[in-house]
C-alpha cells in the first residue's frame, strides 16, 4: 500500500530514480511544496529557500550534529525517555501489556526535539503533553498539501499553534539563551557552556531577524525531528516484524545496529514520509538525461516510484530487504531524505550513515536505529485483534494508531549514560 497523489494530476511527473535525483541536484529548480499550501507556518524557513540561501543557512545550523551531539540524542536522550516508558508498561499488572507503540516513540523523539532547537524544562507530564499536541499540529500544517480535508484549517491551526508554541515554549528558551550569550561576550561565564542549539545558533548568526523569523525557523524543526521522525518509526517496526515472521532465524539480529540501520534504511525507502516532492521550475532545464523541462512548470517528484525503481534496486524492488545490493553511491534509503542541497538536515539525527556498516555502540547510528533496538528488546508483536490503524485525512501513509503487544521483559541493561562517546 503506497500514498497516493491523485490530485496532482496536473502537475509534470518524474519517477525514474535517476531524473528525481537529477531534479533534486538541480539549481535551476525551487522547493515549492512548503510554500503552496503551508507557506503561512514554514515560509522562510530552511527548506524553502533558494540554493544559495539554503546553503548559507546550513552550513550556520550543521554544527548541531557534530558526531558529539548525535551521540548526545541517541544515549543520553532518545534511549532513557523510552526504557522509561517500556519499562513502567511492562512492570504493571498485566502479564502481556499492549500500548500504542506510537505514543512511546513520540514522547522518546519530544526529548531529542527539545535538545535540538532548545527547549528547557519537560520535567512535568502536562509539559510534554502540550508540546505533542503542538507538535501534531506543525506536523498537520507543514503536510497540509497532501490532506484530504480543508487544507486552508488545517494551516490556520498550525499556525495558531506556533503562535502558542512562541509564547509557551520558544520565547522563555530565547530569553535564557539571549541573556547566556550576553553573559559569555562579558566574560562573565564561559562561553562553552552556552548550549549548541537551534535557538541559540540563530541568535548568533541571525541577532538581527524578526522574532517571527526566528520562531519559523525553530518549528520547522519541531516538525522535522519530532512529527515526521514519529510518522516513520512504526512503519520501520512493522516491516522489521514481518521480515522476522519470514525469517525467523533473523530474531537473533534484533540487537546488531548495523543491521537494523539497514533495516531503517529499507523501510524508510518503502515509506517515504510525504509521496512526492514537489519543484518549481526557474529556467528552461535539461537534465544528463536529456528530459526538458520549461520554466514555470510545476515537477512531482514521485518518492514511492523512484524508490521503487527496478532498475536501481533491482526486481524486488517493491519487497523490503534489508541485504538488499545496491548499486555504487546509492543509499540504502533511496531518497527518502531527497538529495542535493536540500538533502534533508535531519539525516544523520534519524539514521546515521544509513548503510549498515556499524559495528561498535559508540558511533551515531541515528535515533531511529536507536528506538528500534530499543522497542525489540521487548519482543513487540501485532495484536491481531487490534491492527494498526491508518489515518483517513491525509493522502500521506500515516498510522492513527500502532498498538502492539510487549512478551518481553529484559533485564535493566548498563545504563545509557555510561556508554562510552569518542570525539
């Protein structure tokens, strides 16, 4: 079952693997798909902006993911936040417990959400709860293009939540870093222990932008690492739970990273997070391959096409393997996280190098190998009495619910902070 992108229809289609990352590699093309319909929430932001814009922006804002700071999001956040929660539902009562796996994955993801764009205190359960609900709104807005109800409410929600967001959660963060910054340019603290976020990036290369431009910036990356990361998770486990009824000689791996890296991999390149991505054209284009393009027109790129091009990943190209060959300088997620200069920032954060080719726990592997490892320690199981649920308001594949059922209960591992990070 694939996303569907009926209604635009109208627009100019690219499937072919190679022309999609040849658009994508383009600067005769502009990302237009967060402008169109969600422009009100995200215009302005990292994703939006023109080649060169794009890549003075990020080279500013790259510096969060230093190999130090992905091992930071990976032990000492994503991993306590969800052996906490595993393991309060397996202590209960119920000999087989069952929760809905997407909850525990959203509240471990919040955690690394707020060490990236600097959010301070979630301590408190009714914290976390308000910046999940937010966050679910950034996530609507943001792929508004792609929902089946009133997209024009649907934006006017998300930006009503940025604007509480703003005053909850962005301004107090703002005032505190503001005021550290002003401190260490005194000499009155040292200037290492200013914290290496969002928040505090943009206020030292961006000092002079409008607080609106500044809080658009922090939501899109709420959207990023939070929303969309959550919306992948559980199709990844269930991919990885039927290759394991396959195989099942293949349970024994539910510890390896470099396998379940490849298995994130995989199953991202099955399950994109929106269906297509859309550009608009600048110039008259040809591409190496010889297709042209004529400015003004409006290019679909087709995700689940292009990543299920047999003649890149072979005749099983539809099926999910994580051995699967691949040709030279192909990423095992295909374009999942697009290409080019807009490849998405947020690669390293969710996989890592994405190739399998881990094999010590003290390198990156990427927070969503880590919730992987994480959640199968637990030997999760479909419920067939209770199936994963899909949603019905957007075009996008994305799950309602995902309960499942824990049959394990492993004994308290060496706790994540004592792992070992090499710099």
């Amino acid at each position: 079952m694939t996303q569907t992108i009926d209604e635009h229809a109208g627009m100019v289609r690219v499937s072919a693997y190679h022309e999609v990352q040849e658009v994508l590699r383009s600067s005769g093309f502009w990302p237009s798909m967060f402008v169109r319909v969600s422009g009100p929430l995200l215009e302005g932001t990292l994703m939006t902006l023109s080649v060169e814009e794009h890549l003075k922006r990020r080279r500013s804002e790259v510096v969060m993911f230093s190999r130090a700071q992905l091992m930071e999001y990976e032990l000492r956040t994503v991993i306590p936040a969800l052996r906490q929660q595993l393991d309060a539902a397996v202590a209960g009562p119920v000999a087989l417990p069952r929760i809905d796996i997407m909850h525990v994955m959203r509240d471990a993801l919040l955690r690394v959400t707020a060490k990236v764009v600097g959010i301070d205190n979630l301590d408190r359960p009714v914290d976390v709860d308000e910046l999940r609900e937010l966050a679910e709104h950034f996530g609507e807005g943001s792929s508004a293009e792609w929902a089946i109800e009133d997209r024009e409410a649907v934006v006017a929600a998300a930006v009503a939540a940025k604007d509480r967001f703003g005053e909850r959660f962005f301004e107090p963060a703002r005032r505190r870093r503001a005021a550290m910054l002003a401190a260490a340019a005194r000499g009155e603290i040292d200037a290492a222990k200013v914290p290496n976020d969002l928040t505090t990036l943009l206020l030292r290369n961006y000092g002079d932008w409008e607080t609106e431009k500044l809080l658009r910036e922090v939501v899109f990356y709420v959207t990023a690492s939070a929303n969309t990361t959550t919306h992948l998770a559980p199709h990844v486990l269930q991919e990885v739970l039927r290759h394991f009824g396959r195989f099942p000689a293949d349970r024994a791996k539910a510890g390896d990273l470099g396998f379940l890296q490849r298995a994130v991999s995989e199953g991202l390149r099955l399950h994109p997070t929106v269906p297509a991505l859309l550009r608009l054209a600048l110039e008259d284009v040809t591409l190496p391959s010889g297709r042209r393009f004529v400015a003004g027109q409006q290019l679909l790129l087709d995700l689940n096409a292009a990543n299920r091009d047999e003649s890149v990943f072979g005749p099983t190209a539809g099926e999910f393997d994580p051995y699967r060959p691949l040709p030279p300088r192909t990423t095992a997620y295909g374009l999942a996280f697009g290409d080019g200069a807009h490849t998405c920032l947020g690669r390293q954060v969710a996989v890592g190098a994405g190739n399998g080719s881990v094999d010590r726990d003290d390198v990156p592997v990427g927070v969503l190998t880590r919730l992987l490892q994480e959640v199968l320690r637990y030997a999760p199981a479909l419920d067939p009495a209770d199936p994963p649920i899909f949603r019905e308001n957007t075009a996008t594949m994305r799950f309602a619910r995902f309960p499942v059922v824990l049959h394990g209960r492993p004994p308290a591992p060496a706790a994540a902070s004592r792992c070992p990070v090499r710099h």
